[in-house]
C-alpha cells in the first residue's frame, strides 16, 4: 500500500490538531490508525480496497431469460455498491451485458464480489466477469 | 458509458478467448552479497534471501490476476548469474549452489528458477570454468534449476573455445536426463547478446548492473494477434501492419499495467515489459498460425522470413508506444516444441533448420526448443551454435540456441514433455562436418559496424 506524501501530512495534522501538547506514543498510534482506517486502508497487511479506484467494470452475457439484471443488481445493492452506468445489447436469443460499478463504499472487497457474483453466474448459467477499471482504461485509452 | 461496447468485450475476448495472458512475472533478486568462504554459509544467505523477497511472490500475482481478469501464467524469479559471486568456488560447490536454488524455487512455490548462468563472450574466469563444468551435473539433480552461458557478442566476438565446451556439456546433460526425453537441454540456453533483464526462463537472470530486486513482465497473446489478422482479411501489407500494432499495443498495455501492480504489492521497483509473443502448445496460441493466416501456406514457405519480419518489427514498435520500459528479448518467439503449427510444419517436412535459421535472424531470440537425433556429434552441435551466434553478432541482436539432442532418438520421431513445453519431433541435420573449423578453437574477432553491406 502506497500513501502519497499529502495524505501523510494530512494524516500528521489531524493527530496535532487532537493530541494537542500532552500526546503519548499510545495516543498518537491510536489517532493515526484511526485516520487510516477512515483513509479505508491499514498500515499493515494487504487490503483489496488498496487498488486505485472502486470502479469495476461486470461485464456478462448468455442466453436471455427474465430475472438475471434483477439477481445481479439484487447482489450489488445487497453490499451496497454503486452502479455508475449500465448498458446491454440482445442478439436473438444471446444478451450482452456491461455495466460501471463503484465498489469503494462497499463493505464488501473485490474478492467477496466475484465470489457472489461467480454464485449469481452459476444459479443463472451465464457468464459474470468482474475486472478492474484500470485494464480498460489502459487498454483503450491513450 | 465511459467505455464503448466493442472495447470492453474486445478486452474480454482476449483474455477469455484468445488466450491473452501475461506469460510470466519473473522477480529478479540480486545474490551478490550472498557470498562466504563457508559453502553452508553461502547457501543459508541464498536461501534466505530468495525467501525473504520471494515468499508472497506466487500470492501477490494470483491477488493481481483476480483484481484485473487477467491470468498470469507463470511467476518464476531470476537470480544474478552465480558465476559472478560465487567465482571462488569449485564444481562440487556450483552443484550445491543449484540444489539450494531448487530448494527455495520449491519452498516459494514456483516452477522455475532463473540464473545458473555465466557470461564467458571473451574469455573464463576460473570460477566460470568451474561452475560450466557443473552444469551436467546441476540441471541433472535439480528440477527447476534454469541455466545460460553467454558465448557471443558483438562487441566482444565469438568465443568458440566456449562454444565447444558448450556443446559438450549439452551432450552430457542430454545422457544424464535419459530417461526423462534429455529434458535437462530444455533448461539451458547459449546466448549471443543476452539481454540483462529478460523475464522468460530458460534464458531470465537478474543482470549485473540490475538493482537489488526488481519485477520484470513477460507478456504473450500469439491467440490475440492471430484473431486480429485473420479479422484483417484481404488487405495490403501496410493495413496488416498497423492491425498488427494496434493490437500489441493493447496487450503491452495491459501487461505494463499488471507488472506495476504486481511489483507495487511487493514495494519493488518495476523494470521493464518484454514485448514478446510466446506461443504455447495449446490450440491457438500459435506464432507459425499466425504466419499462415498472414499468408504462407505453411511454415517454411518462400516468404516466410519476410512475414516474420514484419511481425516481429509490429509488436516492438507498438510496444515501445504503449511502454517506456520496454526490454528483455520483445519480438516474436519461434521455438519448434511449444508451438503447434511448428511442430505440424516439421512433421510434414516443410520446415528445416536451415529455413528456421534464417528466420532467426529476424526474430527474438533464435533457435529455440529443437531436438536433434541423440548421437548428433558435439562438433555439429557446436557448428550450429557458431552459426546463430554469428546472426546475433552481425545484427547486432540477441540470439540463442536451445538444442535438445534427444539421447537415443533418430531422426522423425517424436518426444513429448507434456505441458508448456509441448512435444519435440527430431529433425535431420546435416552430416556434413564441421569439425575441422569449429576444433580450431580460438576467437571469431569482433566485426567491424561500418561497410555495413
């Protein structure tokens, strides 16, 4: 996990701003893991909510039927995620589906989604892909 | 939608369909300070140290491959060439060296460890001799232990006392991997012009002027270029070319982004993108399919060389575009055994050495993954070495020579290994000798960069 030098001194500023003169290393280490929790990230161990943005982009498709934009979009309001934008395309029988989700006030990560979702793909027999923003953007965007 | 349909299920396809995948994330780890004039010291520092930076190594890249949908198909580490640091030891010493590395390859959970290697273009050190003549012996007792000995460049000149030694030592390492399809020659690489900081194993090392520890990318997708050419169809050779790039550019892309993540969990500086198509063996990931949906009609056919050429020259000019740290081997990997269409183009006879030779001048690397009949005579063995080193000293180039003489096979049988190393039909040599140019020993001198004709 990288924190940029403005998040640090944001970081130092507010454990001033709380502790005032009469800080103890227990009181400062309590303020500063605070600020990183709210930051959404620990200093130690790997969180998955430590990749650049939220946004994800859950593509899929298979044969139509009725219910599956209800059991996806049920699964990503269950944890609380954001959709930004949604599009989809019907070719006979066969439905394309892509939609820009926000994860970043979920309190579930990357991993708990794909594994719902992979559940979502199974009960429905189609295909769910959960990848990064990031791909795209450095793929199709110059 | 910030992004078009087309783009997003093209991403898709490639990575579900055509087999787009980052061939390898390879840590390179610096062994320089590992020395001691204690052997038991010395492999405790090694072994520590490869722990020490490569225990999350399998994890972080399987952590990077869930986030993006991308599969990475290999992590592997390369070391600095042992000969280096370890230049004061003897055989015995080098083989034990190459058990250790086995042994931390296998505690980090990896296939293949990269650096048993020495650069010898100019002459030997004495440790070099050494730890050359231990090579039999290393790859023969460990698994995953890779080695390259660099005998050329162009700099430097051909070193065809080197050559000869290494001929022998393949010889000897085909006998003592018998049992086993002379396996140990797939780990074993003589160079012309190696480059420092190529990810892909048999050849990866961590080169001498590399920082501490650094993570280097090799990316693949022959599958995605295929589709893109044959989605091209009828068009004139300048419309294909920029097909072509427009493609590598997105697959160097996506492995630039991959590399960064990887190398950002681990906190270790980021090296560079190998630009390379690396086929395998399996149904569409296939350098020579993509040469026949350009137009040959098989793998060996007049033209082929050109093709090749410009399809090497398209995947480096697009991944210099999409990266600025472009390095290791980038270009187009035409190795026989690990690519379908290769081997049915043996098997027919339509491709040759000689054909393949030729190619080679214009490719990445050179003569890679080709078994020969077992008792093929060290002196020829050696003749073809001269010959690709002499491509990659000219040209200026990295060539390299991945000679199987598979031990008691004759010419047109078939070997399998089984996984990414694909199956091998022997293919005839000449019987012509070479034996009273090659046994001169001594030095090709090194050429001369102007009168370029």
């Amino acid at each position: 996990m990288r924190i940029s030098e403005e998040e640090i001194r944001k970081i130092a500023l507010r454990a001033i701003e709380e502790l005032g003169n009469k800080a103890t290393p227990d009181m400062v280490r309590e303020v500063v893991q605070k600020s990183f929790t709210k930051l959404g990230t620990m200093p130690e161990g790997y969180s998955e909510k430590d990749i650049s943005t939220g946004r994800i982009i859950l593509t899929s498709f298979g044969f139509n039927q009725p219910g599956i934009i209800a059991t996806i979009t049920k699964t990503l309001s269950d944890a609380k995620i954001d959709i930004k934008d949604l599009s989809q395309k019907i070719m006979d029988e066969f439905y394309t589906m892509i939609m820009l989700i926000d994860i970043s006030n979920s309190p579930k990560d990357l991993k708990e989604l794909q594994e719902d979702m992979a559940k979502c793909a199974e009960n429905l027999k189609v295909k769910i892909f959960i990848q990064h923003e990031d791909l795209f953007r450095y793929m199709h965007r110059i | 939608m910030a992004y078009e349909f087309e783009e997003v299920l093209e991403t898709i396809r490639m990575t579900e369909i055509e087999h787009f995948d980052i061939r390898t994330v390879t840590l390179g780890i610096s062994l320089r300070d590992c020395v001691d004039r204690n052997l038991e010291i010395t492999k405790q520092k090694i072994y520590d140290k490869i722990i020490k930076y490569g225990k999350y190594h399998v994890e972080y890249a399987k952590q990077v491959e869930a986030e993006y949908g991308v599969s990475i198909a290999n992590k592997r580490v390369a070391v600095t060439p042992i000969s280096i640091p370890f230049d004061n030891y003897k055989m015995e010493d080098f083989i034990e060296i190459a058990k250790i590395l086995d042994k931390a390859a296998e505690d980090i959970g990896i296939d293949y460890i990269g650096g048993f290697a020495a650069l010898v273009q100019k002459g030997f050190t004495n440790g070099e001799r050494e730890m050359i003549k231990a090579i039999p012996y290393a790859l023969s007792q460990t698994k995953r232990v890779c080695a390259n000995v660099n005998v050329a460049s162009t700099k430097a000149g051909i070193n065809m006392d080197a050559i000869n030694i290494m001929s022998e030592v393949i010889l000897s390492l085909a006998e003592k991997t018998k049992d086993e399809g002379s396996i140990g020659c797939a780990k074993l690489v003589v160079y012309c012009n190696v480059p420092e900081d190529n990810p892909f194993i048999a050849g990866a090392f961590h080169g001498i002027s590399e920082p501490e520890v650094v993570l280097n990318v090799g990316i693949s997708g022959p599958g995605v270029v295929f589709d893109a050419v044959k989605e091209a169809g009828r068009c004139d050779l300048n419309t294909l070319a920029e097909k072509i790039k427009k493609t590598a550019f997105k697959i160097t892309r996506a492995g630039e982004l991959i590399g960064n993540k990887v190398a950002e969990k681990h906190g270790i500086p980021f090296g560079i993108v190998d630009v390379s198509l690396a086929p395998t063996p399996a149904e569409g990931d296939s350098i020579g399919d993509i040469l026949k949906a350009m137009g040959v009609e098989d793998v060996g056919a007049p033209g082929t060389t050109a093709a090749l050429a410009m399809l090497n020259d398209c995947v480096k000019k697009a991944g210099l575009m999409a990266s600025s740290s472009v390095g290791g081997l980038s270009g187009a990997f035409i190795p026989i055994s690990e690519d379908r269409a290769m081997i049915n183009a043996v098997a027919k006879g339509h491709l040759s050495i000689e054909k393949l030779e030729a190619m080679t001048a214009v490719c990445s690397v050179g003569l890679d993954m080709i078994a020969v009949a077992g008792d093929t005579p060290a002196t020829t063995i050696a003749g073809i070495i001269a010959d690709e080193c002499a491509i990659g000293m000219i040209n200026d180039k990295a060539t390299a020579v991945r000679i199987i003489p598979i031990y008691g096979k004759k010419v047109g049988e078939v070997y399998d290994y089984g996984g990414l190393l694909g199956e091998a039909p022997v293919m005839p040599v000449s019987k012509l000798s070479s034996e009273n140019f090659v046994l001169r020993g001594g030095k090709i001198p090194a050429p001369t960069r102007s009168l370029t004709n």
